[in-house]
C-alpha cells in the first residue's frame, strides 16, 4: 500500500477504554488480533502476563477473556520483567523480558512455542531486550538496551546483524527501547535515554532523527515507544511528559494526546456490584482520572485506532483517526510562506 500524497485531517477523537485494576495491571505493550481480540502485556514487581480482552463489550460473558497467559516465573513461557510484544502474520506472539534476556514465543492461547536469546554482549546475545518488531520478510529487530543496540534476528533467533552503540551521535543509542518498523522496511528508534527517535532502514544505515529533551511540543522525557500508521504518521509515547505526540512521515510535530479515559466496560460491570466503589467514584474529581500516566507504548492498527498502554492507570486508551488521502490533483502545492487560515 503506497502512502497518499497529502491528507485531509478530519480528527482524532477518543474512542474508548480498555481494561482496569487486577486484569490490565501496569500494561507495557498491546497487539491487535485479526478478529479484534486486544492483547494487553502487563508487568507486576516481579512477573508479568498476557492478558485477552474483545474490543466489543461482551456482556456477561467477561470471565472467559480473564485468564492469565504466562505465568511469572523463570521457566518456558513465564516471565520476570517482560517489556514488549508483537503479533505476527501467523497469530504467534513474541514477548522481549529484560531480565530473563530472551524473547518468548506463544500462541493466541498462551501456549508455550519456543524461546531464544542468550545473556551478554556477542553477535545474537541480549542485555536487558526491550522493544520488538517484525518486518514484511519476517525478520525480527529487538532493541537491545543495556548493550545500546538494535540487533536483527531470523523469527527462530538465528543472528542476522546489529547495529549501534552507545552514545548521541547519529546511529548511536542510550538505552533504545521501544522499535517498530513500516510498510517499507524502515525501522523506528524510541532512544530513551537521548529523549528522540530515530529512523533507519532495515540495514541499519541512519536516515534521521527527531526530538530532544525536554516538555514542549516535539520534545521528550524518556520516550517509551514508537509506532508509524499507513499514512507513514510517527506515534511516540512520550512516557515522562504523560503524554502522546503524533508526527507526519517527515517529523513535523502535529498534536498530542493527554488522555480522555472513560470507565471501560468491565469497570462499570465492577462498579454496579461494589457499593463501596461506586461511593468513592462519585466523590472522587474526574478531571485527572481521564489522563493519562506514564504511557509505555502506543499501537496504531490498519483500522487507524491508536491503542495507548497507560501503565500506571491499568488500562488502554484507544482513539480512532480521521483522515481522508488526498492526491496531488486534489490539493495545491505547498506556498512558499504557508499561512492556514479557517473560518
């Protein structure tokens, strides 16, 4: 799918509100299943799960969506510290977990498929995996942090190549974690510790970067994760000023996103049982509860729905973007002094 040649852009409202305390705890990634089930990683003090929840409210029947996948623990299919997740075209997931130093793989059920991944710093080995991404030809880049570094893997884990090391120059990282890639092979760098992000192509060659620290628009504080729609727009948590930031292809900042959070469906199913909750509710301000804090990482499917895991609030915001592709017949060309005027 080629990228339109300018769009008109209607909008980006809220959608809705996945997940809640005790089933979404401290969500760190999401992936979006071909029949809309949402999988929610989440990550405790010392463990972590998968949880599965159906973007349709569905009823009464909430308890066959609750059941966690991956238990905590040191053995296959377990985590510690897992940080990412992906979904391949065969429905697979792929989980990074920075202290076990592997990437697990299970299936939609959570049944355990395979591991890879070894401690250290050599060709293939992994300190601290954080970020996770899958291109069209199936070969698989991890952010590996502690070692400041973006390694490629075969989906079995055979090494393929590496790129990187630490410090802020071009091609440079300091701790990257989160990572994605487009539609035409090119990957995105959330370099934490240098508050950008930075743009490769699938060999590592750097094509550019965007950000610096700090919490006006454009700037970072720790960005967590990075995702690019089909219209080629740039997502970035930006984890440390609360806060989403949309860019277009190019890095040109275009807005940002605070948090709009309503209850989600399963909160309200809780809420009308507990009257104990519901008083607390009705006597709390509601203003800061929409917002969100710290968000880990940010998803946009082939539908345009931006997924937002808001770690500290149990939950996934979702809105929904409005656009219309435009091509070149259809809109001027660009002023040389450009000045936007509406009525």
């Amino acid at each position: 799918m080629s990228r339109p040649h300018a769009l008109l852009r209607a909008g980006f409202p809220f959608l809705k509100t996945l997940g809640m305390r005790r089933v979404t705890n401290h969500p760190t990634d999401v992936a979006v299943a071909s029949d809309d089930t949402i999988y929610v990683l989440n990550r405790h003090a010392l463990g972590g799960h998968v949880t599965a929840l159906p973007f349709v409210d569905p009823g009464e029947n909430w308890d066959q969506y609750l059941p966690r996948m991956g238990p905590d623990g040191w053995g296959d299919g377990e985590f510690i510290w897992p940080v990412s997740m992906v979904l391949d075209e065969d429905q697979t997931l792929f989980i990074s977990d920075e202290e076990l130093n592997r990437i697990t793989l299970i299936d939609r059920e959570g049944a355990f498929i395979s591991k890879w991944g070894e401690p250290g710093d050599g060709d293939g080995e992994l300190k601290g995996p954080a970020g996770i991404a899958i291109d069209r030809d199936s070969y698989v880049y991890v952010a590996d942090a502690l070692n400041h570094r973006v390694q490629k893997f075969t989906k079995q884990g055979k090494f393929v190549m590496s790129w990187g090391g630490i410090g802020q120059g071009d091609g440079q990282f300091n701790m990257p974690w989160g990572i994605c890639v487009d539609e035409n092979n090119d990957v995105y760098v959330a370099d934490w510790r240098n508050d950008r992000i930075q743009k490769f192509d699938c060999e590592g060659k750097f094509l550019f970067s965007l950000g610096m620290s700090g919490t006006a628009k454009g700037e970072f504080q720790r960005p967590g994760g990075v995702d690019v729609d089909a219209h080629g727009d740039i997502y970035v948590a930006d984890t440390g000023n609360d806060r989403v930031q949309q860019f277009d292809q190019n890095g040109r900042y275009l807005e940002q996103f605070f948090g709009d959070a309503t209850l989600s469906d399963m909160s309200r199913s809780y809420l009308m049982t507990n009257a104990q909750s519901l008083r607390l509710r009705e006597m709390s301000e509601l203003e800061p509860q929409k917002r969100f804090r710290s968000p880990r990482a940010v998803r946009v499917d082939d539908k345009g729905r931006m997924f937002v895991a808001d770690f500290k609030s149990y939950r996934v915001q979702v809105y929904q973007k409005e656009a219309i592709p435009l091509d070149a017949s259809q809109i001027a060309q660009v002023p040389r002094s450009p000045t936007l005027f509406v009525n």
